[in-house]
C-alpha cells in the first residue's frame, strides 16, 4: 500500500489528553493514538467515526 492510500492521522499538532484520557487537539484516546501506526484503513475509519462523535458533544 502507498503511503498516498493510507488514513491519515487526524492530529492537529495540539497534544494534551484531558481527564477522560482523550486529546484535546484531535479527539482520539491515548490507545488509540499509540496504535495508530499499527491500524489497518478499516480500523483508522473506526476511530475517525468515533472522534467526530466526541467532537460533536465537546461543540455542544
């Protein structure tokens, strides 16, 4: 797979994890931001799902 096929991370280069263990910046936890090397493309869409869920309730 290229490089140019790959999900790219959703990091916006704002690194802090609140209370709940999720970044600021871009919404993933803490696991999740250290697999993410790891993920396939199918695994990355999950997480991607699951952090604009987080980020619709910190909008609110």
């Amino acid at each position: 797979m290229k490089v140019a096929d790959k999900v790219r991370s959703p990091c916006v280069s704002v690194c802090a994890l609140d209370a709940n263990d999720v970044c600021i910046g871009c919404h993933r936890t803490g696991d999740e931001i250290m697999h993410w090397t790891r993920m396939t493309n199918e695994e990355r869409r999950e997480v991607l799902k699951k952090v604009a869920r987080r980020e619709e309730k910190v909008a609110l």
